[in-house]
C-alpha cells in the first residue's frame, strides 16, 4: 500500500530520515551532479516532500525554484522552512499524476516519485503528467529504487547505513521492494514497486521525452570511512538515476 504522509508524524520521521550518511554521500551528491548547472533556470522540484532538494536547487543558482507534493504535511513542512529561512522558493500541494496545461521549467527535478508506479498503466501516467510540466528541450531527472535489485545474488546488511530492504520471492510487475529507515529511536517502512528499466524507458518514450538514460550512483569524494565501507551500498546500489529531454 502506498504510503499516506499525512498521517500521523510520518513526514516528519521521513525528515528525519533524510539525515541518514548513505543521503548525502549518494543520493544528494548523485542527483545533483547529474541535475549539474541550474543557474538561471527554472526548476520544478515535484513530489518535493519537506522541500530536501527543493532548497539545494535554489541554493544552487536556479532563477526560479518551485516545489510540489501531494502531501499537505509535507509542504507545510516545506513552507515552515521558507518561512524559517526565506529563498524565494514558492511551494504548492499538486498531485505529479495529474496532467496540467503544458508549463515551462527548464528541469524538472524528483526523488522518489515513480517507485510508486505499481503497473505499467501507473507509470505511464506519471510521465504524461511530467511531460506537461517540462518545456521542449527541458529536462526530466530523478533519483529512483534500482530494478537491479531482483537480480542480486543475495540482499546485503545495509543497517550500518541506515535502512534495510526485504524484496518479493521473485520479480514481477507491481513487486513491493520494502524499505525500512531505522530512526534514532524508531523504524518507518516504506514499499515502493518494482517495474523493470524496460518499462519506464516505454513510458517516457511514449510521453514525449527522447535519450532516455540510466545512471549508476556515485560516492561524493567527501565520503571518508574506513576501506571497504561503502562496498555493500556501491556494488549493490539500492538507487539508480534517470534523466531523459522533451521532445
């Protein structure tokens, strides 16, 4: 079952999870070296959450920065941020499922929105609702769940990075790939969906987007842990990024 942000404190424990080490030396570092130059451009952070890479982006030079989620919570987790520390970024609750007259960012921008794609139907309605909101030319980046991770030999212990992961006994369309972030004092499961790459570069195709693209994480240059650390994470990578250009 998709997971509902608004109950409880739920957004926040999600937050807090955002502070785990594996997110700033992989997802953070990876996302925004492939996003690379945002200066003078506008962006569109979407399923934005408490605004995590919402405020990067601004903070790296896009002329206008605009965040948005289908949870309420979550933005005004977002918004008690920019009130906090104002940068001109505007946020708005917006389901990423639905299609709006054709906008103009010149990169939208998200983390962790298609791994709630359960079918192929799903999934191609996600990409028809980003196609509207990415100008000709523009691009489309996300950090997402790795289809990879039903072909591993075996799951690695990823606690000492901060989360676990508990897979279906085989791959099949819909197949829950349950994430459990181990909390300072608590655990929040998540389950996202397995669809394999073949399907997301169909549905980006027939939404309108062409050079689809998928990318392996890097490890920041800053990550210094003891030799062999990060070679669970690295060599069995529980996230893949995409990016693919409007037609």
């Amino acid at each position: 079952m998709v997971i509902d942000y608004d109950e409880g404190h739920i957004a926040e424990d999600y937050r807090l999870a955002k502070s785990a080490v594996w997110r700033s030396h992989v997802e953070n570092y990876s996302l925004m070296k492939l996003v690379g130059d945002v200066k003078d451009k506008s962006v569109l952070d979407i399923a934005c959450g408490e605004g995590h890479f919402t405020r990067m982006l601004r903070s790296a030079g896009a002329a206008e920065v605009v965040g948005s989620d289908i949870s309420e919570r979550m933005i005004d987790l977002a918004r008690q941020q920019e009130k906090r520390d104002p940068l001109g970024i505007t946020y708005l609750v917006e389901d990423a499922r639905t299609v709006v007259p054709q906008q103009h960012f010149d990169i939208v921008v998200s983390a962790w929105l298609l791994v709630y794609a359960r079918s192929r139907a799903e999934l191609a309605q996600m990409c028809r609702a980003l196609a509207s909101r990415v100008r000709s030319g523009g691009r489309f980046v996300t950090v997402t769940a790795n289809p990879g991770v039903y072909e591993f030999e075996s799951v690695p212990d990823y606690r000492k990075y901060g989360l676990s992961m508990a897979l279906a006994d085989h791959a099949f369309d819909g197949a829950p790939i349950r994430f459990t972030l181990l909390l300072n004092d608590s655990e929040l499961e998540i389950d996202n969906y397995y669809l394999p790459t073949s399907a997301y570069e169909s549905a980006f195709s027939e939404a309108g987007f062409h050079d689809f693209r998928v990318h392996s994480p890097q490890l920041s240059p800053a990550a210094v842990d003891e030799p062999g650390y990060w070679d669970d994470f690295m060599n069995y990578p529980i996230l893949v990024l995409m990016d693919c250009v409007r037609n």
